[in-house]
C-alpha cells in the first residue's frame, strides 16, 4: 500500500513537473498567439462600429487570407520539429544551415501567398458573394498581400526560436504588434494624418504594416542575442539547396495542407453563408472570431507539445515523449472545459463588444453555442496534430484531417444547413453542426495515430537498446 502510494505520488510530481516545463514554453507563445487574434478581434471591433458592411468585408477578406496564411505558416512549421530535435541531440551546428534553407523556402511561400491573395476576387464570385462587398474585401486582402512575404521569413525566425526553447521574443513582438495595430488602424480606417478613411479596407494595410514591423524586430532580436550564437542562423549568406527544402517540404507540406484543410472549411463555410447577407455573415464572422481567439491558447499548447515530444526524441527519450504528448492533451482538455463554460454563460455579452446591431448579436449568439460545444473536441485535434509534428508523422495528420472536414464535416454542414436533404434547412446553425461533426472526428482520429506513433517509437527504441 505504501509502495503504490509513492509511486502515484511520483506521477504526480512528475506530471506536474511536466505541466510547469509545458507551461513555461507555451505561456509566451499563447500570449503571442492571442495578441494575433486580437489584431483580428481589433479589426473586427473597429470596422463593425463603422457599418455592418465593413465588418462583412474584413470576414470575408478574413476567409480568403487566413486559410493562405495557416498553409504558408503550416509548411513552415516543418522548421520547429526540426530545430527542437537538432537542438535535443546537442548538434548545433547542422541548425544554422538548416533555418537558412528555411528562408529560401519562406521566400518562394510568401510571394506565392501575395499571389494568391491578389487575384481572389473570381473565388468571391464564384462563391455568390454579394456585389457590394466584393471590392472593399479584394480592398482588405491588398493590404494583407502587402505583408504577407515578410509574416513568412518572420514565422521561419520564430520557429526556430520556438525550437531551442525561446519563446519569450515572438510574445514581445506579438504584444508591440498589436499596440501598433491599433492606432494604424484608427488612422486607416477613419482617416487622419493626412490618410483618406478607408473604412475596413484601412484594417488590411494596418495588418500587412504590422507584420513588415513584426519581422524587423525578430532580426533584431535573432541577430544581436547571445542565445542564437551558438547556432548563428544569419552568419552569412547560403545558396538555396534543394536536398534540405525538399526535405523541410516533405515533412511541412502535409503540415500545411492539414491545417489549411481544418481552416479552409470554416472560409468556405463563411463564403458559403455570404450569399446570406450582411447581417449573417457579421454574426457568423463575430462567433468566428471569438472561437478563434479561444482556440490560440490550444494551439499554443500545440506548439509547445512539439518543442517537448521534439527534445524528447532528440535525446533518445521516447517515453518522456509520450508523457509530454499525454500531458500536453490532458491540459488542453482542462482548458477547454473552461471556455465551453464561458462562452455559454457570456454569448450574449461576447456578441455586444462587437456590434450594437440587435440582429447581428442574435445570430452570433446563437452560433456562439456551437463555437462551445466544439472546444473539446478541437482543443483535442490541435495538441494531438502538434504531438504528431513533433514525431514528424505528418502524412497521416494531413489524411485524417482531410477526410474529417471535408469528407465529413463540411457536407454535413452543408446538407443540415442549405439543403432540403435532411429535412428544412437552417442556414448558418446547420453549417456550424457540420462543423462539430468534423472537428470531433478529427479528434477521436488523430487521437488514435498519436497512440499508435507513440507506441511504434517507444517499440522501436526498446528493440534497439534501452531509451
């Protein structure tokens, strides 16, 4: 009794050590994550209190940048995994070539991200966007296009701080950019300082400033600390070398896709609902927007989980990888029983901080309970898919992640929500119950590869030797 007794004890201490050591790296990379999605919260605060339209086209402009803009970041996230294994195993000096190939790689994303961006506009059409808010949103998504070159050598600097361990400069740099975010905001889209008033199209040149701004400072930081000495990933100049690109695009594309397959259903599902009107599409954009807020504590779980299991791996320590990954989930599972509870009680008072439009709040709201129902579930799929990174078991992630939003998901959405097939449709509520169907199968799925990736690595390093 007394033997079983100590030994819980000691799991206790040790999941606890284990939450601390999470805890310590993703703290500054949540707050990071939400000073980004409070620059959208900001964007969509101010432009709903200019009109209803403003706000529909920054949601939409929002539903064609930010699924480019998870793609770009997703394949380069292929760099943290790589940096945090290289950085466990103690071989410094392959980290440097390494974030340098990553560069060239962010290079050729981000102008093609740019051009994407540029020419959206037969996407909007195609999609039966209302022809009033198709130019201010192409307006919105020119001034994004602007930044979006420089958000990608920015998120390659990051990776590979995130990677060592050092978390701390992008959640410095995500609170400077979101200050300045602000007032570039109140001058661009009410116009002052000599700028005409651009309404919600200002929010996209604010945005795409910031980011130039965000990226200054990351060189700064990455050039000057002692911290990045060791690995020097700005030294000198390096050819692009096909080999180690192709190798980060093996491993990042799928991370891409993944994450664009789970983003893009919800920029469908808002083109989708476009066709709706404005006062729709400002609700749905509200309970989009406050959902995405919440998921950035998760996903930076997510992230910190990939450092952790990454280390681990590095090390030789396979099991201590999967206790990362198992406590990483148990504390995002905790967390999201916190915001389900939260955002049931307060939808209401969540809707009022970004419109005063009675009709508005009355569809947020109600979309709002299903923005809850699927915390758990997405709070689930997020840390796991960061746990895989962190394995470099990517493949499976995109396939599961594919079959669940778009095999699953986004057709229920679409057969409760627009058509007749299942009985009367309910518009927007039905597409959001698609949405719940596809993130929680996409939880129990990836779920079950991360036990199965776990078990193989532990199985394998046992069969080699002890860990």
């Amino acid at each position: 009794m007394e033997l079983s007794v100590t030994h819980s004890s000691s799991r206790f201490d040790r999941s606890l050590a284990e939450v601390r050591a999470l805890l310590k790296l993703a703290l500054p990379i949540m707050i990071a994550q939400l000073s980004n999605s409070a620059m959208g919260f900001v964007d969509a605060v101010m432009a709903g209190r200019v009109s209803p339209r403003d706000l529909a086209a920054v949601a939409l402009g929002n539903s064609i940048w930010i699924p480019v803009f998870l793609l770009m970041t997703g394949i380069l996230l292929a760099t943290t995994a790589k940096v945090a294994q290289r950085f466990g195993a103690g071989q410094q000096d392959e980290i440097g070539p390494l974030v340098r190939q990553a560069l060239w790689l962010a290079l050729v994303v981000g102008i093609c991200g740019s051009v994407l961006l540029l020419n959206a506009r037969p996407v909007l059409v195609l999609m039966g966007v209302d022809d009033t808010l198709i130019t201010p949103s192409m307006g919105y998504l020119q001034g994004i296009a602007f930044g979006l070159p420089a958000v990608a050598f920015y998120y390659v600097l990051r990776c590979y701080s995130d990677g060592l361990g050092r978390t701390r400069p992008s959640m410095i740099l995500g609170l400077c950019g979101l200050l300045l975010n602000i007032p570039l905001n109140y001058v661009l889209i009410y116009g002052h300082l000599g700028f005409p008033a651009m309404g919600g199209v200002g929010c996209g040149w604010a945005t795409g400033t910031v980011m130039w701004f965000m990226l200054l400072g990351m060189l700064v930081w990455v050039i000057h600390a002692p911290a990045y000495k060791a690995s020097r990933p700005l030294s000198h100049f390096e050819k692009p070398k096909w080999p180690e690109i192709k190798r980060l695009l093996g491993i990042g594309t799928p991370i891409g896709v993944a994450v664009f397959a789970e983003s893009s259903i919800f920029a469908v599902i808002a083109l989708l609902i476009g066709g709706l009107g404005a006062t729709v599409v400002a609700g749905h954009q509200i309970a989009l927007n406050f959902s995405a807020l919440m998921f950035m504590i998760p996903y930076a779980l997510a992230m910190a989980i990939t450092v952790r299991v990454g280390q681990a791996l590095g090390r030789g320590e396979p099991r201590a990888a999967r206790f990362a990954a198992g406590t990483g989930l148990a504390t995002a599972l905790a967390y999201s029983c916190l915001s389900a509870s939260l955002m049931l009680l307060f939808r209401e008072e969540i809707a009022k901080m970004y419109s005063p439009d009675p009709q508005v709040i009355a569809v947020a709201a109600m979309l709002i309970v299903y923005s809850a129902l699927f915390q758990f579930s997405d709070g689930i799929q997020v840390t796991a898919a960061g746990a895989l990174r962190g394995y470099q078991d990517t493949r499976a992630t995109m396939v599961i992640t594919l079959f669940a939003y778009w095999g699953i998901g986004l057709p229920v959405g679409y057969a409760l929500g627009l058509s007749d097939w299942l009985g009367e449709p309910s518009g927007p509520k039905g597409l959001w119950q698609g949405l719940v169907v596809g993130l929680t199968c996409a939880a129990v799925l990836l779920g079950w590869r991360l036990v199965r990736s776990a078990r193989t690595r532990i199985r394998r390093a046992t069969s080699l030797g002890p860990a």
